[in-house]
C-alpha cells in the first residue's frame, strides 16, 4: 500500500509499505482523507514536543471507513465512517497518533476502537477530516463554559484552529470577530459567518476590538501563540472577561503585562487538546449543520504530497490542506 513517510527529519517520502493485519481486538481501517497540521512540520523538523522517531508516517487529522473488524470488537462494522482521538494511552505509555506511532496517511492502518468515534452521515468526508481540530477550538470555547448569542468573541490568530474556534462560537450563537493579519483568513472568517475582522497592521487593533466591541470581548481565544497577540489578549477581553490560550509558544519570553489579568479581574485558562469532547462535538456538527468547508482550501492525492506539503508552509495560499489517500 502507499504511505507518505517522514524517512528522517526533513525527509518526506511516498513509498510502498506493507498492508497491515490487526489483532482480535483491533480494526482495520481504510483512510479516506488526512489534514496536513503545522504540528506535522514540527514532526518533519525533529522538534515535536515529545520524544520521536523516524521513520514515522503522520497524519493524526484523518476520516476513514473500517473494512475489518477483529473477532472481540464490539460497536463496529465494516462500512462505518471513523474518525480517532490523537491521544492514546496503550500499557506501554501515552502515544501521540501520527508522532509517537504511525499515523493515517496510508491506505490502511491498524486501530483499537476505544479511541475511535463514529461519523453521522451528516457529517461528510471533507468536514470529518477537519473534526480533530474542530474539537480542540471546540474545547478552548467550552473551556470557559461556552457562549451564547448575547456574547462577543475576539479570536485572535486566523489559522485553522482560529478559524474553528470562531466557528465553534458561531455555532454556538455568539458574535464572533477574527484578528489576523493575513487577507485569505479573514476572508475565510467571514465565509464562516464571522461578524467582522480585524488586520492586526493596519491601525492599533486594540483599539479596533474595543471599538467594534463596545468595551471588550466576553471571551477572548488566542489562538497565534505570536508575541504581538499574545501580548494583545488581556486587552481585547473586557472586565471580568474570559481568555482561553490556545496558541502555542514554547521556550520564547518577552514583555507582557501580567497586572492586567489582576486588574481587569480575568479568567484566563490554557487549553491544550480537546480531552473529553469528542462525541459532543461530533454531535455539535451533526446538529448544527456548521459548513466548515471554507477551512479546507485545497486537496492533493497521496502521490502529491510533496506539493501538499510545499503548499501547507504558506499562510497566504492555503489553511487547510488536505491528502486524499484512497
């Protein structure tokens, strides 16, 4: 079968691998459709954030359709469309989908079904690779208890996970309002139903958000994890606001005013991953009906994805690309 491998740090390649065989309590799973994640050239780089590997084939933002079931698995069938958590706790130790173990961008792959969750029809093919991400914005909303229609939020960082968090709150009834200063974000924002955005270069965008919000934001979500919006979020939420940091930054200091959180009387919470709410944002997607497809900007077979992952390193060509794999 055909498998994108990262062979070594910068060193991608599509191969031919061997078909795998599951165990009586695994399923075999035939991959549709991979996200490509900037935490996949993270992996490509050697940097990721826990010890790694190579070779290793990634993709943890995948849908997929079972096409063996082992003898001791209850709750699947062949036919079913899945998607899996990223997250894995095995008795040897934690895994990272698609880092620690091999990932989905091959045509078939191995997997225990307590991490699996299975798709609606509601829910295609297209946005079900887009269901990783959509939990962990998903999850920075929720963080704080969700919102409502007589809410506003300031996402700060137009990315995918920017993106999916504002359509999270869109979802959800709130007013939603995108900073980034990329124009295909925040054209995307508002094809998402974004009530308006902000280019954090032209002007003061503190001021932007408190104008448009009428003296700050209920919730504010960083998603950058950029100096510049990192040191902006404590002044986008207003008195007693709420601010989830999502954006990661790691290893990098510089200047923020801490007093602002004590004198604005702020919640301000991290958010890493979205432990816990997967079937509720399934669920949330089914029901809500959310169009997530302007996320997905473009999509490659298997066999291009040297130009997939050429294309994924710039910000004001693509958010969301996309490997087909069968």
């Amino acid at each position: 079968m055909k498998a994108l491998i990262f062979d070594e740090p910068n060193k991608p390649i599509v191969t031919q691998v061997q078909t795998p065989g599951i165990t009586d309590n695994e399923v075999l799973i035939q991959s549709r459709r991979v996200g490509i994640c900037h935490s996949d050239y993270e992996l490509l780089a050697g940097q990721y954030i826990i010890p790694i590997s190579y070779p290793v084939v990634p993709g943890h933002e995948w849908v997929g359709e079972v096409v063996e079931v082992g003898k001791n698995v209850d709750g699947f069938k062949p036919g079913d469309r899945v998607v899996g958590e990223c997250v894995i706790n095995t008795p040897e130790r934690i895994h990272h989908f698609g880092f620690s173990m091999d990932g989905a961008d091959r045509e078939f792959f191995a997997a225990r079904p307590e991490w699996l969750h299975k798709l609606p029809d509601a829910v295609d093919d297209a946005k079900g690779a887009l269901i990783e991400p959509f939990t962990c914005g998903y999850y920075a909303v929720l963080r704080h208890g969700g919102v409502c229609a007589a809410d506003t939020v300031v996402v700060s960082g137009g990315g995918t996970i920017g993106l999916v968090s504002a359509a999270a709150a869109i979802g959800m009834g709130a007013r939603v309002i995108v900073v980034d200063p990329v124009p295909l974000r925040r054209e995307i924002a508002m094809k998402l139903g974004a009530d308006g955005t902000i280019d954090p270069t032209d002007g003061d965008p503190i001021e932007a958000v408190q104008e448009m919000t009428k003296g700050g934001a209920d919730l504010v979500v960083e998603c950058a994890g950029h100096p510049a919006s990192l040191a902006n979020v404590f002044d986008y939420a207003r008195d007693d606001g709420d601010v989830s940091m999502v954006g990661i930054n790691i290893g990098q200091k510089f200047p923020v005013e801490l007093g602002k959180i004590q004198i604005k009387n702020l919640n301000v919470k991290g958010c890493i991953g979205s432990p816990g709410v997967w079937p509720a944002a399934i669920r949330f997607l089914e029901r809500t009906g959310l169009d997530l497809s302007p996320i997905q900007t473009h999509s490659y077979n298997i066999d291009d994805a040297m130009t997939a992952l050429e294309l994924g390193k710039s910000p004001d060509k693509a958010v969301k690309v996309t490997l087909e794999i069968s």
